[in-house]
C-alpha cells in the first residue's frame, strides 16, 4: 500500500449492508465510505443500529448482505490478524473480574503486532506508554483494573485500541460514564488523533464537533453529511421525535442544539 | 525481564526435582534414603550398588512411576483449567466442566460392570473413550443451542452433559454392581495413582509438556481474551477456530490423564485461581506457575495419600479436596484487602 | 493313631449333638436373628450362592433343586449331571421374580447382603410376604456385621462350626438327619487330615498371602485380612497370615504385600469374567512380570498355589482346600 494509494482509497466503506439477528432487521442498504482522517459520527435513536454497525464494520459480525471494504480489500476475505493490525473497536462496558494492572491492559494492543515468539519489546513498550500519556492515564499504569472508576477504565480501554496503532478507530459510545470534564477532553483528543475515526454517540451536542455525521433510524441510514446540514430540526422531529433549535453561544459563536418535549 | 527468568526456571526445576524425590523416597513401606539413592544410582548411572531386588522395584517402579505420573497429571490438569478460565471467562470453569470426568466414570464404570476386562478394553481405555464422548455430547450440545456459540451456552452444555453421563453411572452402579464392583469402581473414581507403571508414565509426561506447549504458544491469545470474546476478536484473535482448538487441546489432556489416574477433583480448579492470587492474570507467567504448581500439589497429596494412615492407602482425589481447600483458603485470606 | 481316635470321638461327639432322629415338623429355627418356620420338608429349593448348592448335592438333595444362582466356578465334577438338570436362574445376583418363580419352600442364601436390608436380590422381609422361608448360610452372619465395610466386618474370627450347623440345620429342614450327620463327620475327617498332614513340621517362619483378585490388573488387589474363612485356613494350618487388616478383604498395595515377601501366594481360580485379575492366569503371568513382585520369594520359587475361589468361602469346598494347602506346605511343592 502506497501512500498515494491510501489517500485515494477510502480506509473503511460498506455497500448495501443489511444485519438480521433473531428475525430482526437490525440493519439494512447501508452504503457509507469514510472519508481518511475525518472524525465520522454515528447518531440515532436507541435500537436504530449503531453498536450493530459498528461491529460489523469491525468484523466481528457477519452481514447478512452487502460487504464491508477495508483498506480497500474485502473485509470477510482478510485474516482477523489483519484486520486488528489496522482496525480497532472500543466497546461498550467491556469489563473483567481478572486484577489485569492498567499497562497489561493497555499492552494487549499490541497483540495484533506480536507473534507467539516475539518478545515484548522496547519498542513496545514505548507504544503503549505514549496510548496510555494520549489519554492522560500514564499515572495508573500500576493500578489494578478492580480500582478504576468507569471513566478511568474507558480511557484505558480507548488507549488499548490507540497501543493497536491502528489506521481506523471505532468508538462505541465512549462518553457514558465520564465525568462532563473527561467527556470533553476525550472527544477533543478524539478529534486531534491523526486516525480515521468513527464515534457513535448519543449526546448529539457532542456530534456537532464531528466532521461528519451518519443518522440511523431503524437500522437504515437516512441521512450523512455535514453535521450542521444533516441535523436540522426536520431530521431531530422524524427521527428523534423531538422539537429542536439552533442557538448561538455568545461565548465562541458556536451552535449549539436546544430540545423541547414534543 | 530475560534477566529474572532464567533463575526462575532454575528454582522452579529445583523445585520440583526435590518434589519427585520425596515421592520416590516416601511410600507406605520404609524405605531409608540411602537405599532410595542407591537405586536411583543404579538405574541412572550403573553404580552397581548391591540393592534388594523388591527394593529396588518398589523404587524404580513403582514409586517413581508414581511420582511423576502425579507431577504430569497435576501440570495438565492445572493448565486446562487455566485454559478454560480464560476461554469461558468463568471462575469455576475447570477440566471436568465439559462433561469429561462424568463420561469417563460412565466408561470406565461400562467396562468394569459388562466386564469388558477380559477382551481389549481396560478401565482406563473406557474412561478415555468415556471422556471423549461426553466431550463430543457437550460440543454437540453448544452447538445446537444457537450459532453465537457464547460461554454461557457452553457451561450449560457442559452441565447438561455432566448430569447425563452422571446419571447414567449411577443407573449402571445401582442396577448391577455388587458391594464389590461398586468398592473398585468408586477406589477407581477418586483418582488412584496405585495402577501406574512406566507406560503410565510415557503416556502422561509427553501429553502434559504437549499441552503445556500448546498453552505457551498461545499465552498471549489467552491473554486477549481478558475483556471478553469480542475484544479478543477486535485484537485480532480468530475466536471460534481458537477456542475450538484450545478446548480440543485441554479435553484431550484432561481425558488422557482421567483415564490414568480417575478422576482426581480440585487441582484444576483451584491451582489456577491461588496461582492468579500470587502471580496476576498475565497468562505468560500464569501458565507455567500453574503447571508447577499443580504439579507440586499432586505429588504432596500421593505422598500424604499414601503416608496419613499406616497400610492403608486413601484415595488421591479425597486428599487433594482435604489438602487444598485450607490451603486456598489461607491464600484467600491473606491477600484480603489488597486489590 | 491317636488322630484316628481323636477323629472317631468327634464324630460321635457330632452324632450325639445332632439330631439323629427324624425332624419334628413345624420346625423353626432361629437363622442369622430371623426365626424361619418350616411346615414340612421343602419339596421345591432356590439357592443364591455356590456353597448353599452343593452343600445340597453333598447332602443328596440334588432332587430338591429347582434353580441354582451366583456360581464363582463350574459344579464339582460328582454333581455335574446332577447339576445339568437343574435351571441356573443367573451366574451371578438373581432377580426376585426369577427366584420367586420356582415357587420355592426354601432359599438358601451364601451372603447376606443378597437378603439384608439392602438385598440385592430382595429382602427377607419380601420373602417372607410370599411365605418363602430364606435360609443363610451362619457362616455369613454369625459374629458378622454385614453392614460395615466393603464385604461386611468380622465382629470376631470365622468358626468352623458355622459350616457344620449349616450342614445339621440344611438337613433338618430337608428331614435327613442322618445325612448331615454323616457330612458333617466327613468334613471334619478332611480338616483333622490336614493338621494332621503338617504334624510335627516347624512351621514358625512360614507365611501366606491369598489373593482373590483386583479391580484392575496392577491396581490394589483384593486380599485376605484376619478373621476371615482364609484366615481361618491359615490359622487351622499354623501358617502365619501377611496381611493384618481385620477386614474380610480388603485391599493393600504391592508394596506393603512385596514387603512382607510372604513363604506362599495362594491364588483364587475362578470362572467369573468380571475383572481381568479374575483369570487365574492373568495374575500369575502379571506376578511373574512385574518387576516387584516377580522378586518375591513365592514367585521366584513357584511357591504359588492355585485355589478355587469357592475353597476360600465357607463352604464344602473348604476342606478340600485346607487339604490342598496342607499337602502344599508340607511337601514344600505347589501342586497345581
């Protein structure tokens, strides 16, 4: 893979992609193509299908139409090493009863990269502490996972799929559970990562600093683009079911959405 | 790190070298030390020691056979329950969750009640084949409850399984043993190392080291399971052909050494949890800990087995249980409060 | 000499203590802390158990057999036909329907957890329901707790007169007196001619070991503990017995038995096919090989006598055996 090559092609896309997970159509006719270095965010409604995407775009589910492109090659053809080597997918409320310390956890990461007789190198090393400086968590590199508060250990999950290295992140929800300061400063070093990123959230204030926003309502993908041009008050009533304006913060001139019951 | 681990390696075989000797030198007759190195002087480097020649069986033969049939099946036994602990992510998973005590007691007590003795088949070959089919049973079952093949679906398959064959054994005990059928079958069932002979020994030494390989060479796999099967996935794990493979791997070490030795509780399920107590979860130390560990535990409870009541051999499996739960329960205890 | 004369008292000291006249019906008799009534001689008997069978032969009541059951061996050859004409109900434990079937006057019963309160086959109590008196050898519970222990605790050492009032009692019931009498005298002859046999011979530093069998071919073998009908044998005979446990049969590992490196090995023969040590030459082929046990004297020196396993029970069969043994340890040979 050249350079000029990986600019041109898109780093993640999927045609007419459709889920059916227990007689349910979770999914169907997506048809996205993310566009290199962007912040992509991915808005709806409970059950409209965000996480299902997000895994499918990861690969850990199979469509049951359609096809997902990686880096240009077919997803369901590359080998799961592969994949982890450019992708990587933050959970929701992945969790553990092992006391696993905040590095080791963090040091998964760099599974993908080592082979079973490869040793855990400097280089390593290096790239982990720097997941772990990226997410402001380097002082509990010793703590054990059983201490963390919820935000802690979503930084600490975030900063495992940073040790990946990979050329496209999936963010599944990573604000739950943070404290308003971290919710911020997470997404402001989301956005300043120099990889792809897609972000499903449900704050949609938050989705207005994305470069892009995609709008799934029951599973179809009803509207992407611009965050600005894609969230007008139309789009929030049909899909979201509530009345919503603009108003402008005389603090930064920033747009901000206001919501009213219906 | 390269640094600490070679005189880890060091202390770990010296350890159980130490172990293997006391096995060998304790039994249930008295038998001086002097006497017990001369025999193995004998046998490893032709002193010629002028040695009786019971003696000299009961060491070479009988006890260090013994010894390190207990050292192998408690390394194998220990690793497969490191294994599904991880796989399962459940704490009480371990080897004979999936079905392999319970259809090896279901073999073995198939061959001793139709006596099947006197054609090809021994106990212990109807244990393995036992064990291997209440595997099968179990896969089978996990399978059919639903394509995601996820943990719960396995442990409850593996229950089911258990309860099946268990039942079935105490169908065939009930209806057809005597007093005397049933007293070997159930000495046999506690795990008994009284049987075990050089070929015992060629058969589970190479089965344990095979698994321990295979474990060691997936350690960081088992690793990656940490926060679930799909994180594993998302790490670049392919989880089915994975899991597949590694719990193939530990019902075939598990079923090989049931049928050695019966089923002998406790060790794979307990060595792993005290040795992730004292170690981490880090599964490149967790693996070969346990290992030595089990291995250590096993050849202590034949020696107490064989040494607690004078003339009289208690089965290994009552040991370990009697043995190992203080012995978890002190660990428990003194890491309270640390996180 | 005198052994002729000792044997000629005790003989009429039998006679005098059995009842040589004709049997009073209804007879009961208290079996194993069970009184059994008996209305008249039984036409029609089931047996459970190789020595409750051809104690009936011996006594000439080969007739009266309408099925046989639990056989650790073929017939003696004097009763093969005989034996040819009676149905065997199983060749080990009997259902209760097949037993009940024959429509029996009595069951003769060898052990007695085949009729206590776990019965294998049923419990007294059911039998008595159908009024079908059971009849167990005294042997099995006289001074027996059988509740305790694999095959049941020994409260105090075997006693041979258990056998002879088997034989008195089974002849009282059948009203043939006389005939029991008479076994009783001829059995007693068989054991006197055994001590006799070794009369005179230091047997001090002579020991035994009886091996039944083992669940599996190298695990812990079943063997003869104090207090037991092989004890008895090797107490009768002078011989001292290896093994110290005062379970029946219980089982000791190679270790402790090579150990104690005992004179004689004396090996039960049987044709049940349970347990592959069953085959007398399967535990003479793993002595032999066994790189412990192939050292110990017996087997170095062929000391290794082959018994039936029906000679190790209380039966008619042991005094046979005692005369085998005896003949054994006096020549210094196993005679096979």
């Amino acid at each position: 893979m050249t350079v000029m090559t990986a600019v041109r092609v898109a780093p993640l896309s999927c045609q007419r992609l459709g889920l059916q997970l227990a007689g349910n159509t979770v999914l169907s006719g997506i048809e996205l193509s993310v566009v290199a270095g962007e912040t992509l965010g991915i808005v709806g409604p409970n059950g409209s299908g965000k996480s299902s995407l997000l895994k499918v775009l990861a690969g850990l589910r199979r469509p049951g139409s359609g096809s997902v492109q990686l880096l240009g090659e077919p997803l369901a053809q590359l080998p799961r090493r592969r994949v982890a080597q450019a992708l990587a997918l933050v959970e929701q409320q992945a969790d553990t009863l092992d006391a696993i310390s905040v590095f080791d956890a963090v040091a998964l990461g760099r599974t993908p990269w080592l082979s079973a007789l490869a040793p855990f190198s400097r280089e390593d090393r290096a790239i982990v502490e720097q997941a772990l400086a990226d997410l402001d968590a380097l002082h509990l590199r010793t703590r054990l996972w059983g201490s963390l508060s919820g935000g802690e250990r979503q930084r600490v999950h975030i900063a495992r799929a940073l040790a990946q290295r990979p050329q496209v992140l999936l963010l599944d929800e990573p604000t739950n559970h943070l404290d308003i300061q971290h919710q911020l400063g997470l997404l402001q070093q989301v956005q300043a990562l120099p990889v792809t990123t897609l972000v499903a959230l449900h704050d949609l204030n938050q989705a207005l600093t994305c470069d892009r926003i995609a709008v799934l309502d029951k599973g179809r993908l009803v509207a992407l683009g611009k965050p600005l041009e894609v969230l007008t008050p139309e789009r929030l009533l049909s899909t979201f079911g509530v009345h919503a304006h603009y108003l402008i913060d005389p603090f930064d001139g920033a747009r901000i959405l206001r919501f009213r019951a219906p | 790190m390269m640094m600490r681990l070679f005189p880890c390696i060091a202390v770990a075989l010296a350890a159980l070298l130490i172990a293997l000797l006391a096995g060998t030198a304790i039994g249930e007759s008295n038998l001086s030390p002097g006497v017990v190195g001369q025999v193995l002087a004998n046998h490893l480097w032709q002193a010629g020691y002028p040695v009786d020649p019971i003696d000299a069986g009961i060491i070479w033969n009988y006890r260090l056979t013994r010894t390190l049939v207990a050292a192998a099946c408690g390394a194998g036994l220990a690793i497969c329950g490191v294994i599904l602990q991880a796989l399962l992510r459940n704490p009480l998973a371990e080897p004979y969750l999936l079905g392999l005590s319970a259809g090896a007691s279901t073999g073995a007590v198939l061959v001793g009640l139709l006596g099947l003795g006197s054609v090809a088949l021994s106990m212990s070959g109807g244990a393995f084949i036992g064990a291997l089919a209440a595997f099968a049973l179990v896969l089978v079952l996990a399978r059919a409850a639903g394509p995601g093949s996820n943990n719960a679906q396995v442990i409850l398959a593996g229950i089911a399984g258990s309860q099946l064959f268990n039942a079935l054994t105490a169908l065939l005990i009930t209806k057809s043993a005597t007093a005397e059928q049933a007293r070997g079958i159930l000495f046999w069932l506690l795990g008994n190392l009284s049987g075990v002979r050089w070929p015992s020994v060629w058969l589970a030494v190479p089965v344990a080291l095979f698994g321990l390989v295979v474990c060691l060479w997936h350690r960081r796999v088992l690793d990656a399971f940490t926060f679930g099967a799909d994180s594993a996935a998302s790490l670049g794990i392919p989880v089915r052909r994975t899991r597949l493979l590694l719990i193939s791997c530990a019902a075939l070490v598990t079923a090989v050494m049931v049928s050695i030795v019966g089923a002998i509780g406790f060790v794979g399920l307990v060595i792993p949890h005290a040795l992730r107590l004292l170690l981490g979860p880090g599964h490149s130390r967790l693996l070969p800990a346990s290992a030595l560990g089990g291995a250590l535990f096993l050849v202590a409870a034949d020696i107490l087995s064989r040494s607690l009541i004078p003339g009289q051999v208690i089965p290994v499996g009552v040991v370990t249980a009697l043995l190992g739960a203080p012995v978890f329960a002190l660990i428990l205890v003194s890491r309270r409060g640390r996180p | 000499m005198l052994p002729r004369l000792a044997t000629l008292l005790a003989g009429l000291g039998l006679t005098g203590l059995a009842q040589a006249a004709a049997t009073h019906y209804p007879l009961t008799l208290d079996n194993c802390g069970k009184p059994q009534t008996f209305a008249q001689a039984p036409q029609r008997a089931v047996t459970i158990g190789q020595a409750g069978t051809e104690m009936l032969y011996a006594l000439g009541l080969g007739d009266k057999l309408a099925g046989t059951s639990l056989w650790f061996n073929n017939v003696l050859p004097e009763y093969q036909a005989q034996n040819d004409k009676v149905p065997r109900l199983a060749d080990n434990e009997p259902s209760f329907e097949a037993v009940v079937g024959k429509r029996p006057h009595l069951v003769t019963v060898q052990f007695e957890w085949m009729v206590g309160a776990q019965g294998a086959v049923g419990t007294r109590e059911q039998f008595d329901e159908l009024n079908i008196p059971t009849y167990l050898l005294p042997s099995d519970c006289e001074g027996k707790d059988n509740l305790v222990g694999a095959d049941g605790t020994r409260l105090q050492a075997f006693q041979v007169e258990s056998i002879y009032k088997s034989v008195s009692q089974l002849a009282a019931i059948f009203d043939v007196p006389d005939r029991g009498t008479a076994l009783n005298a001829e059995l007693k002859g068989r054991l006197d001619s055994a001590k006799a046999q070794l009369a005179g011979k230091d047997l001090s530093t002579t020991s035994a070991l009886f091996w039944f069998s083992s669940a599996d071919l190298h695990i812990d073998p079943y063997v003869a503990g104090r207090q037991g009908v092989a004890d008895f044998m090797l107490r009768t005979l002078g011989v001292r017995n290896v093994v110290e446990s005062s379970e029946e049969w219980p089982t000791v590992g190679w270790e402790t038995l090579a150990k104690a490196n005992p004179t004689w090995l004396i090996i039960a023969r049987m044709d049940r096919r349970r347990y592959p040590a069953d085959d007398y030459r399967k535990k003479l082929a793993f002595l032999r090989s066994d790189p412990v046990t192939r050292n110990m004297d017996a087997v170095k020196h062929d000391r290794i006598i082959i018994l039936d396993a029906d000679a190790m029970q209380a039966g008619i069969r042991l005094f046979r055996g005692l005369q085998t043994l005896s003949a054994a340890f006096a020549s210094g040979k196993a005679a096979q």
